[in-house]
C-alpha cells in the first residue's frame, strides 16, 4: 500500500508572458557599445561554435544547460535557462555568452540557416539590435497559499455546463477570426527571415557571488518545433589565453496552441518568493525565471537529502472556462531497479475562483506543490504529473526526475 506524504498546495497566479513588443518601459534594455576587444571576442565565439555544430563531436563536461519552456504570446514559448559552470574555482566569474538555436526538421539540423550577428559584427557595426525574440514578462501577482478547494457551483452544475460550452463554442469562433486576421498581416508583412538561426544572442555576464558553481540565466522565445541549441562561455579575464567551452542541447518545443490541454516543464524550485514590484527591462534581461512578481529560483542540482521539502511549480494551459474543474494528480515513482509507483498525494482541485480571468481564448495559470521527502527512502525517483480536465476531457502529464539522499548535505 503506497503511503501518502503530506503536501502544500500554491497556486501561482501570473500575468500573461509575452514578448516585448512595446515601446517605453517595456522596451529591452540597450546594450552598451562593443570595443574592438570585445567585438572580437565574440566572433571568437560564433566562430567556435560554427566549429563545433559542424563537427558536431564532444563538448565541455565543466558546462551543464538547463531550461523549462513555457507558454507565451504570439506563437511562441517562454524560455527561460541557465548555463551552470563547474571548472576552476578562480575562473568564469565574468563572461561573455553566446547563445544560439538552430532549427531541426525531420531530425536532421537546418543546414542553410546563418549567424546574423557575425554578419553584423564584421561590417563594423558596434551594437546589433537585440532580437525582438528575447522575452519581457508583463507584471502579476502571487496571492496567499492555501489548499485549492473545488467549485461550489455542482448545485447548477447543469446551467453551468450549458454555459460553459456556449463560452467554449465562442471563444473557438474568436480564435478562428484572430487566425484568419493573423494569416492575413502575414501575408502583408515581411516573415522572419528563414535563414538566420532561430535565435541568437550574446551577453557579457556576471557571477557576482564567490560560490560554486557558476551560473548564469537569459531566456528566449522560440515557436513550436525541435532545436538544437549552443552555448559558449569566454572567460573575460582570460578572453586571449583561453578557449570557449561550449555545451549543446536538443530542446523541443510544444505546439501550446493547438487548443488541446497542456503543461508546461516542470520546474523544481528551491525558493518561489513574491516581489514588491516588478523588475525593470534591465533586471528582467539577468532574472528570467522572475514571472510578472514572483520569483522562481531553480534548483541548481536535482538533488535532495530526506531532510529537504521537493518543491515544483509548473503552468496548466489550454483548460476549459468557465465553470473550470481541474484536477491535479500526483504520483512518485522510484526508478531503482525498475520504474514501480512509491506514493501519491491527494489530488488537487482547481475551480474558477482558484485562476487567474481567462483570457478572449486563452487560459493559462500556474500551480505549485510542495512535498517533504522524509518519508522518500535514498534512491533516484521520477514524479509525474497529471492534469484532468471535466469541461474538455482533456488530460496532459509531465515528469521531472530527481535524487534522494540520506542525512544533511
């Protein structure tokens, strides 16, 4: 008989995440001129991983990419990642980054796409633009947790249903009009050019604590499809005397817009916290999993002591309303030797009171789980996540694997 370990429930309430396209406080920060050491530096880096796509061997085992993709605005998904470097101790507190996404069709990586910003930085241009690809969050909020409680409406449960699906009905009559009016501004506006990499993008970062390791967050936006992405380090004290480390990944993107339930990656958290306010352009560009007011810190490893408490935070999309009845299952499996069910908790209950308004034909809200691993015997475990929806029948699900250990670490 699996035991049950007892839970918290948060459930995260946030603003839609959407590109920056306006103007003023939303715009993206400026960057700050290259100088001619700086420009060079990161040729060397585009150059580098020119290099390294086309060999497409080995890459450095000091540098480890982790990133969760979630549903934006305009086509395309939120994705905010973290670059964490475990090599010397005195190194890599400053550096430069190059970031880069290339297009997979069919399994096969994109052969004819080309690096914008090398085609910037040899003409002699000082400060390409940064790609309207780079994601802003608009502003949110996180409400007082608490145990999500299911509707209290099943005394009208039949009116409600009837309502629900004349909603339903109409908000697939908007979607339909906003897709006709949205094929049509294709036609009369320039596409993105199918030829430059599907994002691309350089920093000059900073490590500011002494700890290890380092680790440096951006996000980007990218539509729904399979990428291989490059990431390249410079030491900037060092810029001369030593070699990028690189580190690839394949990333694949759902398609959130297909009108068919979904959840997000499910992010482990060490700390979700509420902010007074949101964080400029600026702050934003260096906090990419601070949503709207609240901040998301990651787990920077995936592994926890019986003494810990597994928190995750992941976004429902695509759920029906109103009358919304969702239900939230959790099951953790032990995968030593093999893949058996360990425990569940109860099941959560969301209703239209515990989400945020529902967008003309949209939805999306973010919840949490808290889970106190005490009764997790050492071992390496999966938790998955499962999502029922009444109004659709929908179901999605999703996993993330992580470790117990014993004792304080």
């Amino acid at each position: 008989m699996p035991r049950r370990c007892a839970h918290v429930v948060l459930l995260v309430m946030l603003a839609a995440i959407r590109p920056a396209a306006a103007a003023g406080a939303d715009a993206p920060p400026k960057r700050k001129p290259l100088d001619t050491k700086q420009r060079e530096a990161v040729l060397a880096l585009i150059k580098a991983v020119d290099a390294a796509q086309a060999a497409d061997g080995s890459f450095d085992e000091s540098v480890a990419w982790e990133g969760h993709v979630l549903k934006a605005g305009d086509q395309s998904a939120y994705v905010p990642f973290r670059v964490i470097h475990r090599g010397a101790a005195d190194g890599f507190t400053s550096a430069f980054m190059y970031v880069r996404a290339v297009t997979r069709r069919d399994g096969v990586r994109a052969s004819e796409e080309h690096s914008f910003l090398r085609d910037w930085l040899s003409r002699g241009g000082d400060v390409p633009p940064r790609p309207s690809e780079t994601v802003f969050i608009g502003p949110g909020e996180m409400p007082v947790g608490g145990p999500a409680t299911a509707s209290g409406r099943r005394s009208i449960q039949a009116p409600a249903e009837a309502l629900a699906v004349l909603a339903l009905q109409q908000r697939a009559f908007e979607k339909q009009k906003a897709a006709e009016a949205a094929a049509k501004k294709k036609e009369e506006t320039k596409e993105r050019d199918p030829f430059r990499f599907a994002f691309e993008d350089y920093y000059l970062v900073d490590h500011k604590a002494a700890r290890e390791p380092r680790v440096f967050e951006r996000a980007m936006a990218l539509p729904p499809g399979e990428y291989d992405v490059y990431v390249a380090l410079l030491d900037r004290a060092r810029a001369r005397a030593s070699s990028p480390a690189i580190v690839k990944h394949t990333l694949v993107v759902p398609d959130f817009w297909n009108d068919r339930l979904a959840v997000s990656s499910l992010i482990l958290a060490k700390a979700v916290t509420p902010l007074k306010s949101p964080l400029s352009p600026a702050q934003q560009l260096e906090h990419p999993y601070t949503l709207g007011q609240t901040e998301i810190i990651p787990v920077a490893d995936p592994s926890f002591t019986t003494d810990d408490a597994l928190s995750v935070v992941f976004q429902m999309s695509n759920y029906g309303a109103p009358d919304t009845d969702l239900t939230v299952d959790y099951a953790f499996y032990r995968l030593d030797p093999a893949r058996t069910l360990f425990n569940r908790t109860n099941p959560q209950q969301f209703a239209d009171e515990d989400l945020p308004p529902p967008g003309t034909w949209d939805t999306k809200a973010f919840a949490m789980q808290i889970v106190p691993l005490k009764p997790f015997p050492p071992g390496r475990y999966e938790l998955e996540i499962s999502v029922r929806d009444r109004l659709t029948r929908g179901t999605a699900s999703g996993t993330v694997a992580f470790t117990v250990g014993s004792g304080v670490r």
